[in-house]
C-alpha cells in the first residue's frame, strides 16, 4: 500500500514544470509593475540620468498603473504581451519632473521599445552635453515618432547622422540649443518626417540638396543659424510644404525657380539674409501663401507686380532691402492684408489711391522713403490705424488739411503748411515687428493639430 504522502510520478513532474515556468515569467516580469524588468529599469536608468526631484525606484515602484501619479509619463497596455509599455516623456518644466544640475543625454530613451514621443525642454542647462544615438544593430529599431529637446543652453556638438536609423520619426524639434557644425545629409534620409525644426542654434555649412527628399514634410525651420549658400532648388521638391523659415542665416544668391512648384505654402520667411536680385515669375502660383516675410536683404530690385495676385495675404514684410521704383497699385488688391511694411527702402512716386481700400489692414509702415504727394487717407482710415501707420521720414509727403484737422499723427505735416513735421531717423517703427511670429505660430500650432495628434 502506497503511503498518502507519495505523488504518482507524473504529478510530481507536472507541478515541478509549472514552478519553472512561473519562475522564469518573474524574470521578466516584476510582480506587480506589470512591465517587462528589462524595460523597468531602462526608465530608471533615464530619469536617474535626468532629475534628482525624489528616488525614482522607491517613489515609483509600479509607474505604469493607473493612478501611480507619476508626471510626465504615458503608458499604453499591450494586448499581446499582456504588460504595460511607456509611450510618452515629457521633462524640464512644472508639472513634469525637473532637471537636475549634471543631467545629460540620456541614449537610452533608443532602447524604450515603446517611446513614441519624447520631451526635453529646458533641461540640460548646467553640464555640456551631446545627442548620442546607439548603433542600430545593438538594438530592435526605436519606434520614435517625435523627438523634442528645445531651450537646452549645454545641450552642444553636432547632430549625429545616425538620426537617420530611426526610421519612424515624423517630428524631429531641436531649436533653442547650442548645435553646431553643418546639418548632416542623413537628416533628411528621413523620408517620414513632417516637421523639421533646427531653428535657434549656430548651424554652419550650405543646406543638403537632400532635403528634397523629404516629400512628407510639411514644416521646415532652420532660421537663426549661421548657414551660407544658395536655397537649393531641391526646396521644390517639397510639394507638401506649408512652412518654410530661412530667416536670419547668411543665404546668398536668388530665390530659386523651384519655389513656384510649392503651392501649398502657407508661410515663407526669408528675413535677415544677403539674397538678392530679381523674384522668380512662377512666384504667383504661390495662391496659399499668407505670410510672405523678406526683410533685410539687399535685393535693390523693384517691387514685384506679382504679389499682388496672392489674394490670401496677410502679412508681407519687403522693409530695408534697397527696393526702388513705385509702389504697385497691384497691392490695393490685397484685400486680406493686414501688415504692410515696406520701411527704409528708396520708393518714390504716390501712395496708391486705392490702398485706403484695405479694410483688414491694421499694421502700414511707409517710412523712410522718398514717396511723395497727398496721403489718399481720410481721417478715419487713419483714426483706425493710429501709431499703427507710420508715414515718416518721406519730406515729399503731406496730409490734406481736412484729414489732418482731427489732429491725427502720422509723422508728416499738412500740405501747404511750412512747418511739416519732420522725423528722427528709424531703422524699424515699433509696429513692425508686433505679431507676424506670434499669429503664425498659433496658426500653425493649430494646422498641424489638424493633420497629426503631435505639437509642433
């Protein structure tokens, strides 16, 4: 007779199977974060390179679970593997985690197989750091589809060319940094990207013909670097675009050809650069165009006609560029317009009768020219207007007396009068630079809301 306390053999070996394979699932599992140990202690090692705010370890046992109370971080369930992943980081700012004094780049953001969006805002402020991305073949291909590290002051050194292994990127924002050397061509190897911001570093070199090869992009900001050369006539390529910023660079040479072909575009700014020479014909095919920004480059051409079929303008900024000749009466067209600065250039001849046809306009700076004759304004276009027009430093122009008679100031005298109002010199009035960057940049936050769930 078998003794109660003897297992057949066979239920022996299947409760002896069933441990082990419960003990190899708490490997990989921690038994109550429901994350994968691997990826636990990849996000340890993340915030411990980032922010000193508590112990991540101890404070944040179970990040992922519902309720855990952890800022800044997303995670999503996954089905197949039954485990929470982390999807989402934001750090740098209230309410999210601080950074500390010594944080760094941490690459292990790469090695999160989930992280789709990552944040870095005002974070690497203290110690010198650099964008490092791990060779791909060490690691499963990071899913990234948005990457943001903005306002870093120690954030320094080039940009890596191995941006380009990940493959998924949609959003690429790097502005406000200390990034330095030429925009590497494997950047824009990255045929998914919709938006590239490189704006706000000292980014040297010419701009990669390669960038026509991002047929997907819809913004592109690389203003407020050092970068020199020509706008490669591979910007047309970009048949998409609705934004394009080469502000304040060093750009030589003409706007290219190739511009025509992008329709869809919404804003162009091209201030602060040394371009010159005449406007290409095919600029009137531009019919989204809204924001239509050129100051400061010594074009010394006259105005061209062609604006003057962009129906949807809004803002268009032509001042300190040496343009010479009249103002196009094709202007007065512009019904939309409203800011017109076309200050500190060598104009002659009238203001256009028609422009007091401008009904949106609440921004016009004429000054320092060398126009002439009667302001067409009554006085109550120029009541709307107020210290939003500015007349001055044209000794050629005058107010009619019944305009004037309101004793409304708009930096010329009456006709007839000898004592005109003369003006001091001025390089930009005070309207001038007032809302262009601020409209658009709502406007566009909200376009591209529109088209992706991603912040621009």
């Amino acid at each position: 007779m078998l003794s109660p306390f003897l297992f057949p053999l066979h239920i022996l070996l299947l409760f002896i199977f069933s441990t082990n394979q419960q003990s190899l699932a708490a490997d990989n599992t921690t038994p109550s974060s429901s994350m994968s140990r691997h990826e636990l202690e990849t996000l340890y090692k993340i915030m411990e390179s980032l922010s000193a705010d508590q112990d991540w370890r101890v404070a944040y046992p179970n990040p992922c679970q519902p309720g855990s109370g952890w800022q800044g971080i997303e995670c999503k369930h996954s089905t197949p593997d039954n485990l929470f992943h982390v999807t989402r980081l934001d750090l740098g700012t209230f309410p999210n985690p601080s950074c500390k004094n010594s944080a760094t780049f941490p690459p292990e953001i790469f090695h999160l197989p989930n992280l789709d969006a990552i944040f870095i805002f005002q974070c690497f402020t203290n110690a010198p750091t650099r964008i490092t991305i791990p060779p791909n073949e060490l690691f499963p291909a990071s899913p990234l589809q948005q990457l943001s590290l903005r306002s870093n002051s120690a954030l320094i050194g080039t940009i890596p060319p191995q941006i380009s292994t990940l493959k998924s990127l949609q959003i690429l924002t790097l502005s406000q940094n200390r990034l330095m050397g030429p925009i590497p061509a494997e950047v824009f190897a990255s045929s998914a990207l919709v938006h590239l911001d490189l704006s706000y570093n000292a980014l040297t070199g010419s701009i990669p013909s390669e960038l026509g090869n991002l047929g997907n992009l819809v913004g592109l900001d690389l203003s407020y670097n050092k970068l020199t050369g020509p706008i490669p006539s591979a910007i047309g390529e970009l048949r998409i675009l609705q934004k394009l910023d080469l502000s304040s660079n060093l750009l030589t040479g003409t706007i290219p050809d190739s511009i025509n072909h992008l329709q869809s575009l919404v804003f162009l700014a091209l201030s602060n650069n040394r371009l010159r020479g005449a406007f290409p014909k095919g600029l009137i095919n531009l019919h989204s165009l809204q924001y239509f920004l050129m100051d400061s480059n010594p074009m010394s051409v006259s105005l061209p006609e062609e604006l003057g079929k962009l129906k949807k303008l809004q803002e268009l900024r032509l001042s300190n560029s040496g343009y010479s000749g009249t103002i196009p009466s094709a202007y007065s067209q512009l019904l939309n317009l409203s800011s017109l600065s076309l200050q500190n250039n060598k104009l002659s001849g009238k203001i256009p009768d028609a422009f007091t046809n401008l009904s949106h306009i609440y921004h016009l700076n004429l000054s320092r020219n060398f126009l002439e004759g009667v302001v067409p304004f009554n006085s109550t276009f120029l009541k709307r207007l107020g210290r939003n027009l500015d007349l001055s430093g044209n000794l050629g122009l005058c107010l009619s007396p019944s305009a004037a008679y309101d004793g409304v100031g708009v930096g010329v005298g009456v006709c007839g009068d000898n004592n005109r109002i003369s003006s001091k010199p001025v390089k930009k009035s005070e309207a001038a630079l007032l809302h262009c960057s601020t409209v658009f940049f709502g406007f566009f936050t909200i376009l591209s809301f529109h088209h992706t769930n991603y912040y621009f």
